[in-house]
C-alpha cells in the first residue's frame, strides 16, 4: 500500500492569544537575564581602592579598599567589605581608585587630545549616569575646566560653583576658573560675572567674579569686594583675593613688594597658586627680570597642571621671556599648541622635547636659591 504524506498542520494562534515559547527560547533568554544581572552586580560591588599616608609616618602608604561614600574636603567616608564605616582626614589621602564610566572615561580621552566640544558632551553625559557625590563633583571639575579652555567663562564659573555649594570644603579649589590676566568681558559672560560679584554670602563667588571683572566697567566693585576679602577666614579665599589685588598694581609693584608677594605666596594652599605664579610672571616680566620671570611662569605647567588653559598662557609668556636671554633661539618652533586651537597640551611633542630642560633648569634654579 502506497505511503500518503499528509501536511503538517500548525495552528494559528488566535488574536490577544499569549505566545508559547519553546523551552530552548526560555532558557536562552533566562540566560542572558542571568548574564544581565550578574554584570550589573558585579559593577555595582567593585571595591574602591584608597591610598593613604600613616598618621604616625606621613611616609609609610596604607591601601585600603571597600566603598567609597563620600570624599569632601574634610574627609573621606569609606565602607569596607565586612559594612564597617570609616573616616579618613582628607589631609592623608594620597590616591584614589574608583571605576569609572566609559562616557567620562571617553570625555577624558578626548580632551586630552583636544577635542574639546566632543569631550563636553561625553563629560555632561557622565554627570548624568553618575550617583555617586563624589564623583558627580570630580566630574563637574573637569566639566568646568573644558569650558574655560572653549572661553565659556560663565559656563566655568556656574559649574565650579555648583560644586562649592554641594561640599563648602571642596577640595577642588585647584581648577577654580579664576582670571590670570585681563580680560574684556562682555554679554552673557559680563552678565554672569556681575551675578557672582553680588553673592555677599559665598566669598568665593565674589572673588571669582571680581576677578573677571578687573578690565570692564565693574573694576570700582570688583576692587572692593577683592580688598573685602584679603583677610578672609578661609585661607584660600583669602589667598586668591591677595593674587587679584597684586593684578592692580602690575604697573606700579617694586622689587621690595614683589619679594613680599613672593613669599606670601608659597605660604598660601597649593590648591590657589596657580594664578599667583602667572601674576608674578607678568610683574616681573615688567621688571625686566627675564630669568625670573620666565621661572614664575613655568611654575604654571609644571606644578598645577588640571589649570590647562592658564598652562598654555604660561607656557608662550615663558617662551617670550626665555627668547631674552637666548635660552631658545626659535621658541616657536617648540612652542606647544593651545588646547583652545584643539590640540593636545600635556602629551604635545613639543613640550616633551622642552619639558626635561624645563624641569633641569628650574631644579637648577631652586636648588642654587635654597642652597
């Protein structure tokens, strides 16, 4: 008897009728739920790693790990494996080791290599996907220093300040976006600057915004807020409104007072020299003090690099100071770029090529002063 092959009949399902998945569908989907959450997890538990200095040997390094809670200026709260809290005094930590994401991991790469605009997006994307405060701050850091080097000073300004109202202790007072030298503001920046001037409950504010308001129709008020706060109890409000009043008196500042301000200072927190060093440059650039001058300003690249755009100002008004004295017959062949050109600063070829003579002579210099 002949075989009759007879077709396969599937039924339809019917409209609104739940789809029955295959086992195999099941699994594989549980799967890759699985695989989801597991890598969540383990993202969410990396261990933050600590450096710290020993409190009885400032020398010896302690490493610690766990979760990082929080890290103000003051200190830093730490979580360990076992749920223990600690807190360590800001004044010991040494380094800290945290994940970062791959959005601010990209914004630091690119503005590395100065491409700034594309570094702003990836940066204001992290902010965004970070819940961590101490991180969400670090990254507003960075945020506020690339729009200074796009010359968007009320931006720089706005963001730094937002982190000073969320840790009043920040400890990023080292990229506050301070004015080194003149500058004609007008416009929303102008406007923005004016704003600062007028919060008489944040000194910081009114000496940030003073400070970029030295050269325009404010000056009157911007010295008077500056002279306000010279003998501010904050050591580093105090120190930054002392930079800014030595900006007034570029033209009329004696060797005698500026071996005074010198002083001054390298007593101040490190966190606020940066401007100072640039502010000495031009003083004693004025005082046709060449060597000096060209030293100050290097201080600038070499000491307090997360300041990048004032780097770059230092590092062409060193190079026209070292032309003087016949330290480099074509300086501007070595010359490294402005990040504002989109070009990478720290990692230029040209300041590698420079930065060993750099570093020889001004260890020559400080070691000749200190002798």
């Amino acid at each position: 008897m002949d075989r009759i092959d007879t077709p396969m009949i599937t039924r339809q399902p019917r409209p609104n009728e739940p789809r029955v998945r295959s086992p195999r569908t099941r699994y594989r989907d549980l799967g890759g739920s699985l695989a989801f959450v597991l890598l969540t997890s383990l993202a969410a538990t990396a261990e933050d790693t600590v450096i710290l200095s020993s409190a009885s040997d400032p020398a010896l390094r302690i490493k610690k790990t766990g979760q990082i809670l929080d890290y103000t200026g003051t200190e830093l709260k730490l979580r360990s494996s076992l749920g223990r809290d600690e807190s360590i005094p800001a004044a010991r930590i040494v380094e800290v080791q945290t994940p970062w994401s791959a959005a601010h991991s990209a914004a630091r790469e690119n503005r590395a290599a100065g491409k700034l605009d594309e570094a702003l997006a990836a940066f204001r994307q992290a902010k965004r996907d970070e819940r961590r405060p101490f991180a969400v701050r670090q990254i507003m850091a960075e945020l506020s220093g690339t729009y200074l080097e796009l010359d968007r000073i009320d931006a720089a300004g706005d963001e730094w300040l937002a982190i000073l109202a969320s840790d009043p202790t920040t400890q990023h007072f080292d990229v506050m976006p301070m004015a080194w030298k003149a500058a004609a503001l007008a416009g929303p920046a102008e406007n923005r600057a004016a704003a600062w001037l007028a919060v008489r409950d944040v000194p910081a504010a009114r000496v940030l915004g003073a400070s970029w308001l030295l050269a325009g129709r404010y000056r009157t008020e911007a010295i008077a807020a500056i002279d306000e706060h010279v003998r501010d109890a904050d050591p580093r409000v105090s120190g930054l409104a002392q930079i800014q009043s030595w900006r007034t008196k570029l033209v009329s500042a004696t060797p005698a007072e500026t071996a005074r301000w010198q002083a001054q200072l390298e007593a101040m927190p490190a966190s606020v020299q940066a401007a100072g060093w640039y502010v000495l440059g031009d003083i004693l650039a004025r005082q046709q003090q060449p060597e000096q001058a060209a030293l100050a300003y290097l201080k600038v690249p070499l000491l307090f690099g997360k300041q990048r755009a004032m780097a770059a100002d230092a590092l062409l008004a060193a190079g026209k100071q070292l032309e003087k004295i016949g330290c480099f017959a074509n300086w501007q062949r070595i010359t490294p770029i402005s990040p504002r050109a989109n070009r990478p600063l720290a990692d230029s070829p040209p300041l590698r090529r420079c930065r060993p003579w750099i570093v020889r002579g001004c260890r020559q210099h400080w070691e000749g002063t200190n002798a």
